[in-house]
C-alpha cells in the first residue's frame, strides 16, 4: 500500500518541483535572483515564527485562566480555549509551509551555484567561490536544524490542547476543569521550551540573513 501511494505521489511531486522550477526562473527574468527569494523567504519564516511563538504563549495563557473558573459559562470558556487551539494549529501549518519554500528555494539556488562554478576559467575565482558556497550550506543547514527543531515541539503541545479541548466539550464541569489542572504544569513547561527553541530559530535566520546580505 505504501508503494502504491509513493508512486502516485510521484507524479504530483514531479510537478511541484517543475512549477517551482517555473516560478524561480520567471522571478529571475524580471530580475530577481533565487538568492533574493530565499532570504525573502527566510525573513517570511522568521516573522511566522515570531508570530506562533506570541500564539503559544496567548493560548497558555487562555488555559491558565481556564483552571481559576469559579463558575459560571463553561461553554464560553470552552469556546476560547477552542480559538486559541485553533489558531495554534493554524500557525503551526504555516510553520511547516514556511520551512518547506525555503527548502525548494535552497536547493534550486544551491544546484545553479555548484553548476556555475564549474563556468569559471579563472582557478582563484572559482575558488573562492566555491568556498562561499561551502560556508553558506553549512550556515544554511545550521538554519534549516534550528528550524525543525522549533517545529517538532508545536504537535506534543497542540496534541495536548486538542484533548483538553475535547474533554471540556464533552464534559462542561469541574471534572473538565481539574483536567486541565493537572495537565497545566506539562504545558507550561512545553510551551517554555518552544519558545525558547523558537528565539533561538529566529536568531538563526537573523543571522543568516545577515550573512546573505553581506555576501
């Protein structure tokens, strides 16, 4: 079955990859290069970031305040934490898109720079080059890592927010409320190391950036 289903998947990824392909090359004829996309995109990526970090720490906050109900409308709080979950997801959708245009942009600009090299008849030049190009994979890779490190905390979180979610729906009482309880000392600390993992992503990308520009 898993065969099946990567072979019809080839197809369609065959086609992404010519659209890309496409895309980039129409930039470059109206004069903006693959190199100019990517920290366009990395700039993307870094504000994305910024942005799911402020959600996590809104939708912490929205659970917290949810433990201290001391009566009243639990629908209406369920209806909050139940925004708060899905903005969450929502950015963390964009996180993943993020992360993948700058890794099609990257490995077209990384395929043309390694063919170009091979155009210089000046040894010194291609030289040099060439190591620029090696310092910025390494750089790259080192954003690429810190990026998907960030990412792979989002789902334990949002899995958690999903359940205490659904039990609040289903069960509109105190229960509901001591659930959520006991769960919240996890999700703050979860939560914590996000965002520490997010800052240190976005200071990846600043760095990055930084070193594109300069180059």
């Amino acid at each position: 079955m898993n065969h099946v289903i990567r072979l019809l998947s080839l197809p369609v990824l065959l086609m992404l990859t010519a659209c890309t392909t496409m895309y980039l090359e129409g930039l470059e004829k109206v004069g903006i290069p693959k190199r100019d996309v990517m920290v366009y995109r990395v700039e993307k990526a870094r504000d994305t970031q910024q942005e799911t970090k402020e959600q996590f720490k809104s939708a912490l906050e929205q659970f917290t305040a949810a433990t201290n109900f001391q009566g009243g409308d639990l629908e209406a709080t369920y209806k909050k934490l139940n925004d708060a979950y899905e903005a969450s997801a929502g950015k963390a959708e964009e996180v993943k898109s993020r992360i993948a245009d700058i890794e099609s942009v990257s490995e077209a600009l990384f395929t043309e720079w390694k063919q170009e090299i091979t155009q210089y008849s000046n040894a010194s030049l291609r030289q040099n080059s060439q190591k620029k190009l090696d310092a910025t994979q390494v750089h790259y890779r080192q954003l690429i890592a810190a990026m998907k490190q960030a990412e792979a905390k989002i789902e334990p979180i949002l899995t958690v927010f999903h359940d205490q979610v659904m039990y609040l729906k289903h069960n509109l009482n105190a229960r509901a409320i001591a659930s959520l309880k006991g769960e919240l000392g996890n999700i703050k600390s979860d939560v914590s190391a996000l965002v520490s993992s997010m800052e240190k992503s976005i200071n990846e990308a600043n760095a990055f950036i930084s070193t594109m520009e300069n180059k």
